[in-house]
C-alpha cells in the first residue's frame, strides 16, 4: 500500500473559554448538552448559558441556602437541554426545566445520593417519561418526572426501585434496539461491573420487566481503596437527522478499576445474547497504555495517578490522567493526541461532552476548556485498510489519493485471493498502471476480468483524454467479439458432441454478451472511431453486432442497406420511418418501390418536405417492371398527390405522369383526358406540350394527342390527326370547337372532316355525307359535290339540291330589293345635298344668344336656319354637357381643355367641338 501523507495538524486542540462576565466563587459541578452550558457554584446559584447567545444567562437560585441543603454535588442534563436533575451533597434534589427558573424539589428521592442518570431513549418531550436514576447506595429507581405550575403537586408522577447492585451505580445508558420494536437496552456500570440488559417493555414502561431476563455482565477485579468510574457512551453521529431511517452505531467506554473497557453498542437483536456479542468484542486498555507522567526534571514519576475522567467520541476515547488530556483512537488503540491541560496539584471537577452538538468540556473549578475536534475520521481509511475491511475503507476515505490507495490495496487483495471480477471492478477505479493491470489479467487467462476493467477504466476517464479513450473503446470491441465468437463454438461444438447435450446456460450468457455489447456500443459511441469499429467487427463475421453497432451510431445507410440485403422489408421502412435525412429517401427508394410500393409511397406522402423530382428515377424504374393498372399504379398516386396535394407546378412532375399515363398497357385514356383536361383549365399548363404529343404519338394515344392539339388551338391539325387515325366522331368534336366569329375556319374543318368520310366510304358515303350538312349549318351541298366521284347517282340528296336551288333563287331576289332601295336613297341624299346650297339664316345687329340673353356677335355662335334660333358657342356647350350622355358630356369636357392649351391640334379640336356640340342639338 502507497503511504498517503496527511495534514500534520492535530486532531484535537485545547482551548481555554473565556467568559464574558465575572463569577466570584468556584465551580462545584458542570454539563453541557444541545449548546447549554450548565454551571454550578459554590453559592448554590445556577447558571444556564446559551452558548449560541452568551450573553443571555438565567442566573437561577436553588429554594434553599446551602447551609440548609448542601452544596450541589452533581448535576445531569438530558441531551435535548429540557430536564436538568441536581443533587447536593445532603442528599436533597431538584428539578428544573428549560422553561423554567424555580427548581422544583423532589421530595420523593429525598436522601438518594444520585450518582447517574439514563434518559429516556424517545425523543424529548414535555415531561422525561421514564428515567432511570443510580443511587450510590446500589439501587436503581425507575422515575417519572412531570413538571408542575402548581404549588401542591409533586414533580415527580412515581418513583420505585427496580435493581440494586452492589456498590454505587456509576454509570446508566438507555437506548432501543432497532430491529424490535417491544425490547430496549439498559447498561448499569459500578466500579468493577457492567451489566448489560435487553429489557422487553411493561404495561405503561419501558423498564417494567427489568429483571425478566438476567443480564449480561463483565466484571473485573476489584482494587482497594476509592476507584472513578464511569460510563461514556459517543455523541450522536453529525448527519443523524439526515441520515433518515438508517441504524445509529454508537461506541462506549467504560472507565473500571482495571482500565477502559471499551466497544461498539450493537443495536440489533439476533439469535444470540446482545450483550455477549457487545462484551466479546470490546477492548480493555489500561492506565499502561497511556504514556507514563513526567515531573519538573522530565523523567517519570514513580507512581502513576489513574484516569480519572473518560469521554467517547465518534472515533477517540478521551482520558484525562493527571492533568494531562490523551486522545486515543479506538480501533487500533492508537494515541493520537497527549496534552498537558492543568498545572501540578490542579484537579478538575468532570470531563463531559454534549451529546448533540458533539463538543467536549473539561471543567476545574475556576476555568472552563474546550476540546475542540477536527477532521476526526481523517484516519479512520488508514485503519480500515490495514485491517482489509476495504469497503469501510472506501467509504472513510476523502480525497482522490486516499481513495486511490484503497482501490490499489483492494486489487491486490482480490488478485490474491483469485477473485478476478471483483478485482477488476476495484482497479479500474485506481491509477494502477494500465499496462500492468491489463497484462496481470491476459497472464491468467482472464478475458472477462480484463473486459470489465477496460469498462470500468473508460467509464473513468475524463472526456478530453481522447486518444486513450478511443484505443480502450477499441480495444473493447475485439475482446466482445472474441468472446461471442467462442460462446458460439462452444455452443457448437456442445451441439456436434452429443444431441442430448444442454446449450441453454450457454446461449443464455451469449445473449448476456450481446446486450452488454449493445449498451457498451450506445454509451461508448463517441470513442468508437467508425471505420476502425466496422472493420474490427466485420473481421469476425458478426453481422448482427455490426447492426447494433450502425443502429448505436444512426448509421442509417448501413442498417437500410442490411434489412434490403436480406429483403426485410417491414425493418427497412421501420428504420425509413425514423429518417428526416431526405437523401435516405432518394437513396433507397429505387429498390424499395419495387417490393413494398404501397408502403413506401405512404411514407413518402407523410413526408412532404422531399423534392419529388429526384424521386423520379425510382419511380420510372418501378412503371418500367411493373404492369399493374393504373388505378393500383404508386408511381401514378404519388405524383397525382405531389399535383393535387402539394400544388407541384415542376414540369419534370407532370411529364413523368404523362409518361406514366401514356405508357400504360390499359386501352383507355381516361386517366390521361382527365389529367389534361384538368391542366386546360389552368392559365398556363405545367407540362411540356411537344413532349406530351411526342409520347401521345409513340404510344398511339390518338385522343389525348388531339386533346393537345386544340388546347394549343390549332384546330386544324387536331382535325387532320383524328382523321389519320379514322377518329371522324373526335374530328368533328374538334371542328366545332372555333368560335363562331371563325366561320371560315369551321368550314374547313368540316369540309376536311366531310372529305375524309366520302373518300373513305366511297358510294355508301351520300348517307353520312347528309348527315354531315345537318350537324353543320355552315356547309352546303355544293360545298361537298367536288368530293362525290364522277359517276354517282344524285338520288339520295335530290332535296338537298333543290332546297340550294331555292335558297339561291331566294337570294338575288333579295338582292335585288336591297340593289333598288340603295338607288333611291342615292336620289335623296342628291336632292338633299342640292338643298343645301340654298340655305340661309339673317342675324340682325340686336340679336342675342338663347342662353345667356347677351349679343349674339360678341363672340363666335351658331345659328340655326330652320329655327332661326342663335346661341354662343361657349353657351351651346354647356346645355349639350348638360343634356348629353355621360360618353358625350367627357368628350366635350375633353376637346375643351385640349383647346384651351393650345397647340397644334387646336384647329382640329375645335372643328371637332363645333361639328359635336351642334350634331348633338
């Protein structure tokens, strides 16, 4: 074991109190407890100190003088503060509470010199329920005390005597025993005997069948002459209120004539006796133990004073021997601490400690000290350790290289007793060198010992140590599949050996492997390089690790690429399910449309964030292979969902479902009429026109071909290419497609369309022929006679040419009417002209305007002649505005402005004004 030096501080430190406030008299007796200091003097006064608040003091007197009841001998204070028990040297005793100033005599013990007291184990209350109080005369009294406002009430509820053993009773301690709820302990300490009893509990007592059961008992020599003795059990432990439920260990020392007699206060009850177990494990050391007093020249004394006072610590027993405060560590009886406190012929009243607050007094009668402890259990690792109670050990230990040093001793313990596993759990903690480690596990075969060491060492190696972590990580990797690979033999070979041969132990712990390999794989991912890892585990053929290992990484084209490898589906589009990485998609989906389409296009249709185009290849290869109809086509679904659903406008989206459509082994192009006639609807059609009739042609796609042909409105085209392919009912579909203002090109089409049938029928066409001039008004029969051959009988269409004959007959004569009514007008309109020459009106010097009654030749006017009226053309303006239209009105407004800017438009809008505003009167 590598030696850890520690702090050179000592543990324990003497310091002198100082108080803030002067006592004229000695002290005559002192106790501490939850911070209370309790001091008695010679006067018979009490003070109570809180020593959190020094300066608050209850300065308290005692109901008589000492003249009367004697000085205070002895004073116990239960470990709350709440009950104080003092007792004087006449024999009388007094109560006192912490709420409390007048104590309250107890006429009921009266007489009883009281040497100890043990308090109830419960926690405090009001009263002290059930104590127990040693007398010096041997016996012990069970007592309740209840304290009282009133005057004639006893403080004492009862009082009896329960035991009695021989000598005074210097000692008493109470506790409960922890794994049964009906039983406590009591220990009655004398100068040479210490008696242990497990006391099952009364009606209405803890202490009722006390003698129920007889006591364990260690008894030592008695020596001649007056003998200190006591009973010192340890403060409760620091963390006890956060320690929760868990099981207190205390330790006691029992100061005898012999010596201290000292062991752990085991609380649990078993099979055997309690108080053998406790005795057969205590220790005795005696006054020799303790280095011998020296006098003024330094040398030892001839005689050597005994202890005189015993405290117990958590891990020290405190002595004081002549003076002199010795600390000794009681696990190993180790003296950790010898100080001189007083000077020569200087005696002290007690030794105490507060059970609670885990602080330690001496007391003279004149001065006050305190022994401080610090880091007490510094050394309590060291102990553990030699002693190869290595888990104590850890658990005492506080800094890295105590903790080190444990871990380190521990692994050379387990390595010598062959227990690898354990071994190797403890040296992964310790900063053994690896190497050597590593190798003391390969000499001894120890391949699993060796794996979980290299797991425990990463698991403990900081984050930026990147190199040794990988190399571990690595590392790792070969030794897991070592070990599945001779599982597997072993299985094997168990399975070749004999049939009846039972492999179950050994799959089992294959399966253990594996799992370990799985969360070694997802913890440790990061210190796996990649490319080292899948190299390592494909060198020994583990495919299903190299899947765990890909899926720990979310090396998603690995674990696609190996359920498509072996064509499991239903895992592959699990793991496509789980991918946002659009080019996992684009990847795979040319192998998986053609297995799964249905399954695959509803994850694609989920996932609306992909580019369709680039899943055009998988798509075309899956229309290339399959033959399937259309409406079961998921090529055809996805792309109608990417248009219907996604509003694709992408040219390479609608051409590949025409490419779809028109490739199509079905007869019908219903499917596709749908789709164009859907795309004419829009301003502007998303596909490629001369690609989409190219495919039209290719795949004999007759009336979508046409279809696109009239939406492009070439009309003529669509008619010839209905004809090429014998289509006369979608010919005409088309020819009546022109509006009606394109009468001309109507005509044509229906003559093409009327050619096509009488060429096509030959004699038996005169019927169609017919049946043509009645769908469409705009041919007529001599329209269609040039396509009749020479030699053809007019039979059939006899009224059809007499009806042409009398609608021509029809005709001129209606020319003819209208040829004579347009000579008449022309004679009118000669005579109105020649009228016209004639015309005139005389404007007299007085005239005025009928509008604004002011001189007619002020300004430029109109004068009518057949009315003779006159009016100013400004004032002929307004009334036409005001009369006229709202067309007439803006015009006028218009040619008015323009001519009031002038320019060289003016003449002309003038003339146009004068020619509107008279036309318009």
């Amino acid at each position: 074991m590598q030696d850890v030096e520690e702090d050179a501080l000592p543990i324990f430190k003497v310091e002198r109190v100082q108080l803030q406030f002067s006592i004229s008299s000695d002290f005559v007796a002192a106790q501490v407890a939850n911070n209370v200091l309790i001091l008695a003097l010679s006067t018979g006064r009490i003070l109570r100190i809180d020593l959190d608040s020094p300066s608050d003091i209850d300065d308290i007197d005692l109901p008589k003088k000492t003249s009367e009841i004697g000085l205070i001998r002895r004073m116990f204070l239960d470990p709350s503060a709440s009950h104080l028990v003092i007792s004087t040297t006449l024999g009388e005793n007094y109560y006192l509470h912490t709420q409390s100033r007048q104590p309250k005599a107890l006429s009921r013990l009266r007489g009883v010199n009281i040497e100890s007291i043990a308090w109830n184990p419960s926690l405090p209350t009001a009263s002290t329920r059930e104590i127990l109080v040693g007398a010096s005369d041997g016996n012990v009294y069970e007592v309740y005390i209840e304290p009282s406002n009133e005057f004639y009430r006893r403080e004492e509820k009862y009082v009896k005597a329960i035991y009695k053993v021989e000598g005074p009773v210097t000692g008493l301690w109470a506790d409960l025993i922890s794994n049964r709820s009906d039983r406590s302990r009591v220990l009655i300490a004398t100068p040479n005997r210490l008696l242990h009893f497990v006391v099952q509990y009364g009606q209405g007592s803890i202490f009722t069948n006390f003698e129920s059961e007889p006591p364990t008992q260690y008894e030592v020599l008695a020596s001649p002459g007056p003998i200190v003795s006591t009973l010192a059990v340890s403060p409760d432990p620091p963390d006890l209120f956060s320690a929760g439920g868990n099981e207190i260990q205390r330790s006691y020392a029992w100061l005898s004539a012999q010596g201290v007699l000292h062991g752990m206060l085991w609380s649990k009850l078993t099979s055997g006796d309690l108080g053998s177990s406790v005795f057969n494990q205590s220790k005795m050391f005696s006054r020799a133990h303790i280095p011998a007093s020296e006098n003024a020249n330094g040398r030892k004394k001839a005689k050597q004073e005994p202890i005189t006072g015993v405290v117990s610590s958590q891990w020290h027993i405190l002595s004081f021997v002549e003076g002199r405060i010795v600390a000794m560590q009681r696990l190993d009886e180790r003296i950790v601490y010898d100080q001189v406190v007083l000077e020569p012929g200087e005696t002290a009243l007690c030794l105490v400690a507060d059970q609670r607050k885990n602080t330690y007094w001496l007391f003279t009668s004149q001065d006050i000290y305190e022994i401080v402890a610090t880091d007490e259990d510094r050394d309590v690792w060291k102990i553990m350790l030699k002693s190869q109670q290595f888990d104590l050990a850890s658990q005492y230990a506080k800094t890295p290289s105590q903790k080190d040093a444990v871990a380190m001793a521990s692994g050379d313990y387990l390595i010598g007793r062959r227990q690898y596993m354990e071994a190797a759990n403890v040296y992964g903690k310790s900063s053994r060198p690896f190497e050597q480690v590593a190798l003391t596990f390969i000499d001894h075969a120890e391949q699993d010992a060796l794996r979980k060491y290299l797991l425990t060492k990463l698991s403990m190696l900081n984050k930026s140590s990147l190199m040794q972590r990988v190399m571990i990580a690595s590392w790792l990797i070969e030794i897991f599949m070592s070990k599945m690979n001779s599982l597997d033999d072993t299985i094997t070979t168990k399975a070749q050996l004999t049939e009846n041969t039972n492999t179950a132990s050994t799959k089992d712990e294959l399966g253990l492997v594996r799992r370990e390999f799985r969360d070694f794989v997802t913890r440790y991912k990061a210190d796996l390089d990649p490319k080292t890892t899948y190299e390592i585990i494909s060198s020994h053929g583990r495919e299903q690790e190299l899947l765990s290992y890909a899926t720990a990484i979310e090396d998603t084209n690995y674990v696609l690429s190996y359920w498509i490898q072996r064509e499991r589906w239903p895992e592959s589009l699990d793991v496509l399910k789980q991918q946002t990485d659009p080019d996992m998609f684009y990847r795979y989906s040319s192998v998986l449309i053609g297995y799964v389409p249905t399954e695959l296009v509803d994850i694609l249709m989920r996932h609306t964030d992909l580019d369709p185009r680039k899943l055009i290849p998988a798509l075309l290869n899956y229309n290339k292979d399959n033959t399937v109809p259309l409406g079961q086509n998921q090529a055809a679904r996805y792309l109608n969902f990417c248009i219907n659903t996604l509003q694709s406008t992408d040219g390479a989206i609608h051409n590949t479902l025409i490419s779809i459509y028109a490739s199509s082994p079905t007869t019908s192009e219903s499917a596709l009429l749908s789709y164009l006639s859907a795309q004419a609807l829009s301003k502007t059609p998303c596909y490629d026109a001369d690609f989409a009739f190219r495919l039209c042609i290719q795949h004999s796609r007759a009336q979508s071909a046409v279809h696109i042909y009239s939406s492009m409105g070439q009309y003529s085209s669509a008619v010839s290419l209905a004809l090429k392919f014998n289509e006369i009912e979608l010919a005409s579909t088309v020819a009546d497609r022109p509006t009606d203002s394109d009468r001309t090109l109507r005509k044509k089409l229906w003559l093409a369309i009327a050619r096509k049938v009488i060429e096509t029928e030959g004699k038996g066409s005169m019927k169609t022929a017919i049946e043509l001039l009645h769908r469409c008004p705009l041919l007529r029969i001599e329209d269609l006679i040039p396509f009749f051959p020479d030699f053809v009988q007019i039979d059939s269409f006899k009224a059809e040419i007499c009806a042409a004959l009398e609608s021509y007959s029809k005709s001129i004569a209606a020319l003819d009417a209208e040829m004579d009514a347009s000579a008449s007008t022309a004679e009118s309109i000669k005579a109105d002209i020649k009228a016209l020459g004639k015309r005139f009106a005389i404007v007299e010097p007085g005239e005025r305007c009928r509008v604004c009654d002011l001189p007619l030749l002020q300004r430029q006017f109109f004068v009518f002649p057949s009315c003779q009226h006159g009016f100013h053309s400004d004032c002929l303006g307004k009334k036409v505005v005001e009369g006229s239209g709202m067309a007439i009105r803006g015009r006028v407004r218009e040619l008015q402005s323009s001519a009031a800017r002038g320019g060289p438009r003016r003449e002309k809008d003038l003339r146009e004004l004068d020619a509107l505003v008279a036309g318009s009167w």
